[in-house]
C-alpha cells in the first residue's frame, strides 16, 4: 500500500464523506496525507478539531496552556465537569485519538511564542487560528506569512463570529484589522460573553472550509472576511485588499 492510500478500515469510517459526488477518494487520500495545526483548544478549538478528526485529516497538532474551567462547560463540547483543571490540549487530543484511531494528534500545553511560533507553524499544510487574543493573533498572522504557509482565522464573541483566509499570495490579518486599531484585549469571552452556539458555528464554518482546502484545494474565502450574525441569522461575505503600508505584506515581496 503506497503512502497516503486508504485501508479497508479507513475506507468503512470515511465512506459517507467518499460517496459525496463532490468528494472522492482522492480527496480523502489528500486529507489522510495533511497536518493541521490549531492554535487554541477553546470554544472554537474543540469543535473544528473533532470535525476535522472525524473526518480524517491525518495529522493534528493542538497548542493551548490554558486548563479547563467551569465557565468553559458551557460551550466548550469536548470537556466535561470531571476534567475540570486539566490542560485544554491534552485532554482535548486524548478525546479525539478515542473518536479517529486512524489519525495523529499531538498537542503542547503551552502557548505560541516569538521563540516558539516558527518551529511550530512552518511544516503544517494550514493552521487554523481560534485563539482570543489579540497579540497570539498578530503572531500567528506574521509567522504564516513568513513561512508562506496558509492560515485559517475565525473568531466568535456575543452572538457574532468572523472567518476568513490568508494564502500566501493575498492579504493578510494586518491588513484586515490594523494594529493601531485593535490594542483593546477587553473583547473577549471572559469579559464580554459569548452565546453557547456562537463560537460552534463559526467552529463549524471554519472546520468546513478546511477540508474544502485540503481535501479538494478550493478557498471560497480567500481575501473575503464571512461575517456571521446570530440574532437576525445572517451572513455577510465581504471582498478585501492588501494595504500597501503592511509590513507583514510588504516583507514577503522583497
């Protein structure tokens, strides 16, 4: 059996998604052959992992150094009262490595750092950002684009969430949301709250548009921010442009 190709377990497990006429087995051999890595095992951590693990991605990386909190019970759908205390990451890939036993998970108990951010994002085929900071995000968003690798960004406070993808060739966070513009950290889940369905379903949305990259290389949001609104249940996509005055942008053409 050649690297990459599906076992007869592989092919039970997955068959629903492989009878997809959008989906094939070449897409699910694509899946099994990418690394992942998730940048917080939270609200939006917890979910878009296991949907990416349920659906086969072969290699999945979690980073978090928070432990599990009561508060977080309430959205947070890997964790349960008993594991109250434990590190997110760890108990999070010891959840997913009982739901796919054909995937790898690692995971680190610790958060991404200058000193740390390069080795861990420069060999993934994606990240996947749902971080609740605001100076993880800006680190993130400088590594990938150093590393040209892509980079998958959802956030989701209150009842209204964001998602959008930078590649490589495109605009990146920073020109998004410029620094100067974001130095308030007080909007967070912890301060301002967060509905419970909230951050699962930009969860879900971010989880989905993965596979779309991975499995079959289409980026619906490349250079497009999806703007999601809980209370009137509707989505906005909107289109946007490099700024010429990022220094992130402008190291990668030099």
């Amino acid at each position: 059996m050649s690297w990459g190709q599906l076992t007869d377990e592989e092919m039970l497990f997955y068959s629903r998604q492989i009878l997809l006429p959008e989906w094939d087995i070449e897409a699910q051999e694509k899946l099994k052959l990418s690394n992942v890595l998730m940048i917080g095992a939270g609200g939006l951590g917890c979910l878009t992992a296991e949907l990416l693990t349920r659906a086969g991605v072969g290699k999945i990386t979690l980073m978090d150094a928070d432990q599990i909190e009561v508060s977080n019970l309430q959205r947070q759908v890997a964790y349960f009262p008993e594991d109250v205390g434990l590190f997110k990451a760890e108990a999070l890939a010891n959840r997913l490595r009982k739901i796919n036993p054909y995937i790898q998970v690692e995971y680190a108990n610790e958060r991404l750092t200058e000193k740390n951010a390069a080795e861990w994002i420069r060999a993934q085929d994606l990240v996947l950002d749902g971080c609740d900071q605001f100076e993880t995000r800006y680190l993130v968003n400088a590594v990938c684009c150093e590393h040209d690798v892509p980079l998958l960004s959802a956030s989701a406070i209150g009842l209204e969430g964001q998602l959008f993808m930078v590649l490589p060739d495109t605009a990146c966070y920073s020109c998004l949301f410029p620094r100067v513009d974001q130095e308030d950290e007080s909007r967070r889940c912890a301060s301002s709250g967060v509905l419970a369905t909230t951050p699962n379903v930009m969860a879900s949305l971010q989880a989905h548009h993965a596979l779309l990259y991975l499995g079959l290389n289409q980026t619906p949001l490349k250079q497009k921010l999806l703007l999601w609104n809980g209370k009137t249940m509707q989505q906005r996509i909107l289109a946007f442009e490099k700024d010429p005055s990022c220094p992130h942008c402008q190291a990668r053409y030099e």
